[in-house]
C-alpha cells in the first residue's frame, strides 16, 4: 500500500515540474517574440540644400555640403556640449533679419510660426534677434512643422550634417535655415524601432544619428568647431549672431569635446559622458489627420488672443450671473465683508499691529443676584416650670 502511495506521489510531483518547465518555455518565447515586434517609428532623412516639409519661408541661410557624419555620433548629447556644433568666426550661416522680414510679409505665417515656437507674433523680431546660427556636425533627429495652405504640417526627420539651423539661447536647434520651419529636438521613443526612408548619403548610418538634450539653464556662451580650420571657437549666444567669436588656444580648451577628432575638432578631448534620451520639448511624430501642433504652447499668437464675435465668454471684470454660488470652502475678499455686531468673546489682534494698540475691555459689573435665605433652624426653647398651687 505505502509502495503505491509512493509511486503516485512520484508521478504528480514529475507533472507538476512538467508542467512549469513548459510554462517557463512559452513565457520565455512569447517575450522573444514581442520584443522583435517592438514598435517602429519611420524618420525621413533629409539632405542638406532640401526641404521635405511645406516650407515656411524663402532660405534665410545656407548649408554646408560635404560634412561627414562621424560615427561617435550616434548617442546624446546636452546641447551646450563643447563641439556639438560647428560655426566660422564672422559668417553666421543664417539671416535673422530675412527670417523676421519673410514672416512678417504674412501674418497667418507669423501667428503659426509664433504659436509653435511659444511666443506672440508681435514678438517675433526681438525672439529671432536673440537667436544664434551654427551648422549642425552629425545626423541629427528633429520634428519640422511647415505651412500649406494655411494649416500647418509636421514631420520626424534626420537632418544631414552640415545643416545650417538656428538655435536659442539654450542651445537647441529651434528653425531650419534653409525654408524657416521651426524644428524641435526629438529621439525614437524608449522601445521602439526607428525606421528611415527618403534619399540618403553615403555616410549615413541609423547608428550614427545624434539626439540633442535641450540643456535646463540658459548658455551665455557655447564652444564650437571652427570651420575654417582646425580648432575650437568661442560664440557667445547672449547677442544673436551681432556676436564677438574668440578663438581658444589649446590649453583654453574644455576637457570634453563631442565627436573630437573629425573634421576640424583637436585630437585628444575625451567625450563627455553620455546622458539619457530625454530631449526637452521633444515630439514623436504626430498621427496624421490632426492640424494643430502636437505641443501645446505657453503663450498664444497675438493673432489668436482675441476670441471671435459672438463667443460667449465674458469679458474680464464681469461679474458672474446671478443664481450663482461659490465654491464650498472659499473665503470671501476682506474688503467684501460685511462688519458683524460684537460678539461675547474678546476679538483677535489684527496682524501687523503693536501690542499696546490693544486696549483692555473695562469689565462690565455684574448685578448681584439675591441669595435666597436660609431658614434659621428653631432652637428649642426652654419650657419654664408650672408653679404648683398650694395645697389646702
């Protein structure tokens, strides 16, 4: 009897480890297989001199061709990294005032332009003269907004080194020199694939393509590698492009470099560490069939501020209609109050006021109530003794 006990113990404990050897088997493959289905994000590769996007305006600059991608660039990047970018001392490859001029010429452009970037349409020309120009020195992933018919269009694309773009005083890439299309910094999503289509070059490689951070502080000034000849620049980025460049001396220059040793970049500065892929404002591309920018914006167009006639929203100052009750829990204003009639209780010092300000309450007699008598208890009085008449 304990013999066949034993042998159906034997075969339940055999199936039981079965069973979770083919659990951990189909867990092991499922996740296999989800993994190499991860999902794909397509990027249009767009070379220097083109424009894939609805263009925004006429070209306010020029890019330069024939800029190789080093293959260091593939990875992240802060934007007020030492060679990042490059620029040529006295050329800044953009016009800032053509771009102001090209968008001003057309007012729905501007409030467009305005509403992507954040700002007021009347704002453009003091937003645009604190921008900086440089040229970009990798493959760089970015989201462009362009304008057809009065509606704006987006797309994610990698714009090929040499790109000339301009950038804000955080360093990062904020419109594209040759059409005016803002463009936002952007990376593949965490898990997804990115996928690239359009005409490519011989030096493009998806491992080779650069994500930009948008650094947290403004830059007073940004290192760059000279253009013209190997070294490092020093652009200020205070001053737009209105800007003094300082050429570094070797021993000025920083201990990190991005992509050192390509192009004009100095041999020899270690790469700075790299940083996580979250680029500040940065948008995957959009779904299509919406008309709006992904990004919401913190200050409107001065086109779009004033609501159309007959809306219904009151104006500021209005009181609300009457039947209307405030929230539970509010307070009403102090000048609002109504005074209320003096209570039992001492009233509280107001703040800000000297304690001597406080004068005492004179206290107020109190009538003295009649103590109800007690009654006096009856002492016995002493019975006098009866004479006895005489006896006769």
């Amino acid at each position: 009897m304990s013999s066949n006990s034993w042998r159906l113990t034997s075969r339940r404990a055999l199936l039981i480890i079965g069973l979770i050897v083919i659990i951990v088997v189909v867990a092991v493959f499922a996740i296999i297989y989800t993994s190499q289905k991860a999902e794909a994000v397509e990027y249009r590769r767009e070379p220097v001199g083109t424009n894939s996007v609805p263009a925004f305006t006429r070209p306010v600059g020029t890019d330069q061709r024939n800029v190789a991608s080093p293959s260091s660039g593939g990875r992240t990047f802060q934007s007020n990294t030492p060679g990042l970018y490059a620029g040529t001392p006295g050329q800044a490859p953009c016009d800032g005032q053509a771009l102001t001029a090209e968008l001003q010429a057309d007012p729905r452009k501007a409030a467009a332009w305005s509403q992507i970037q954040g700002i007021r349409s009347a704002d453009i020309p003091n937003y645009v003269g604190q921008l900086s120009s440089v040229t970009l020195r990798s493959d760089t992933y970015v989201t462009s907004y362009g304008f057809r018919s009065g509606e704006v269009t987006w797309d994610g694309l990698v714009l090929q080194a040499g790109t000339a773009v301009f950038i804000d005083k955080r360093g990062a890439p904020v419109a594209k020199c040759n059409c005016g299309n803002p463009v936002k910094v952007t990376a593949p999503p965490q898990g997804a694939q990115a996928t690239f289509s359009g005409p490519t070059w011989s030096s493009f490689s998806s491992n080779s393509v650069t994500v930009v951070n948008r650094s947290p502080t403004v830059i007073k000034n940004i290192i760059v590698v000279n253009a013209e000849r190997k070294g490092l620049v020093q652009q200020p980025l205070e001053g737009g492009d209105k800007t003094v460049f300082i050429l570094l001396r070797p021993d000025q220059y920083p201990s990190r470099c991005a992509m050192s040793g390509v192009g004009n970049a100095p041999t020899g500065i270690p790469a700075p560490p790299d940083v996580a892929k979250k680029p500040s404002g940065s948008t995957t591309t959009p779904p299509g069939g919406t008309t709006t920018p992904p990004e919401s914006t913190t200050t409107s167009p001065e086109d779009t501020t004033t609501p159309p006639e007959g809306t219904t929203t009151p104006p500021e100052g209005t009181t609300p209609p009457e039947g209307t009750t405030p929230p539970e829990g509010t307070t009403p204003p102090p000048e609002e109050t109504t005074p209320q009639p003096p209570s039992d209780q001492p009233s509280q010092q107001p703040p800000g006021q000297p304690e001597q300000s406080q004068q005492p309450q004179p206290e107020q007699p109190q009538p003295q109530q009649p103590q109800p008598q007690q009654p006096q208890p009856q002492q016995p009085q002493p019975q006098q003794p009866q004479e006895q008449p005489p006896a006769s």
